[in-house]
C-alpha cells in the first residue's frame, strides 16, 4: 500500500541523493581500431608525392612560328639562312634540298632565315622569317619582332585587319631562356632537317602533292 501524509493524501516517491550519484549516466565507449568505420579510407588517403628530377632531352626541333599566348626567346647569335622551306596545309614545315628548286615551281617553296627560339615551357624550334626584297606590313613586323626577341620574352600574334604581327613585351622577368645544356649549332641543325628534309623529288610529301596517291 502506497505511503500516505498525515492528511490522508499520496506522498511522492522519494529518490536519495546518495543512490543518484552512485550511478551517473555514462556515454558508451567505443573499443577497438580508433579510426572505427573510417578505416577503408586510408586506401584512398593521398600520399606525400616526392619529385623527381630530371633532365629534358631535345629529340626533335619543328619550324613554325610562336604560338598564341607562348612567350618566347630567340638565340642572340645563331641563325640558319638561306633556307628553303615547304610548309603544308597543316603547317608542317620541310626542308628543301636547293637542286630542287626549278622543280618545285607553284608548290610555294619560300627562302626563308631560321631562328632558334625557346618557349618559356622548354620547347626548342626554329623561327621562320622570309627572306625577299619585297617588303610589306608583315615582313617588317616579323623583322622587328624577332629582334626584340633576342634580348628579352615575347609574344606574337597576327592583327588581320592591319595586316601585320604583333608583339608583346613580357613585363616580368620570366628567368633564363631554357635551352639545352647539349645543344649545339650543328646538333639543333641535324634534329630539324633529321625527318624533315625533302632531297628528291620522289619524296613521299611531294608524291602526294602530285596526286600519285
């Protein structure tokens, strides 16, 4: 029977403080592995990378002009000339043996002075600038912007509208010109003529210019 006051009425339950603080609540505690279910996450963890040096190795020089938005330097002192050049509809630049020049009339062989350039990524090729007595808006543009571009970074672009190249100053210094601690006048020769040299008419570029297959 439930205890009652001296009035008659129900007396509420009494809780001793003493029974309350012997058992406090306490958050279960996780054993094992402390990583629990992350554990499959280490698999896809990235891992320190370590860099690897390295040297780049020329293997190949193409003729063609700077690219859009490439910063490039010309060799101060080196320069191919006279050359003759066949450039394709894809711009692929060959040289040409000069016996072959009374054959190759209407193909738009062009004699032109080859400059060894560098972008600021590495990348050597040579810079063609025709050589004519014939001088326009482009001839003097390509001049000027090739000389610039022995002393310092350039980039060049063409203004169709005015019918000339555009040159641009790098503001910032963009460190040394990149080239290749091997590299030689005559290696950088042998490298651009290796698989890009035309010496007989029955070339396979010159066959299919010809329509034999």
């Amino acid at each position: 029977m439930a205890a009652q006051t001296e009035n008659g009425t129900p007396s509420s339950p009494h809780i001793s403080s003493t029974s309350a603080a012997a058992h406090p609540f306490t958050p279960p505690i996780k054993t094992g592995d402390p990583k629990g279910d992350c554990a499959g996450f280490e698999k896809y963890r990235k891992k320190p990378q370590v860099k690897q040096a390295g040297v780049r190795i020329l293997t190949a020089v193409p003729i063609r002009n700077p690219v859009k938005y490439e910063w490039v330097t010309v060799h101060p002192e080196w320069v191919y000339e006279p050359v003759d050049i066949l450039t394709l509809e894809d711009k692929t630049s060959f040289i040409m043996n000069p016996g072959l020049e009374l054959e190759l009339e209407g193909l738009g062989v062009r004699t032109v002075a080859l400059y060894p350039a560098v972008s600021k990524g590495g990348a050597v090729f040579l810079w063609p600038n025709r050589l004519t007595d014939r001088i326009d808006s482009w001839k003097e543009t390509s001049d000027r912007a090739i000389e610039i571009a022995k002393g310092t970074w350039v980039r060049m672009s063409s203004d169709m509208s005015a019918k000339e190249y555009v040159t641009t100053v790098a503001v910032n210094d963009l460190g040394k010109p990149p080239w290749p601690g091997d590299m030689t006048y005559d290696s950088l020769w042998d490298l651009a003529a290796k698989h890009r040299t035309i010496d007989s008419v029955d070339h396979v570029v010159l066959r299919r210019l010809a329509g034999d297959f």
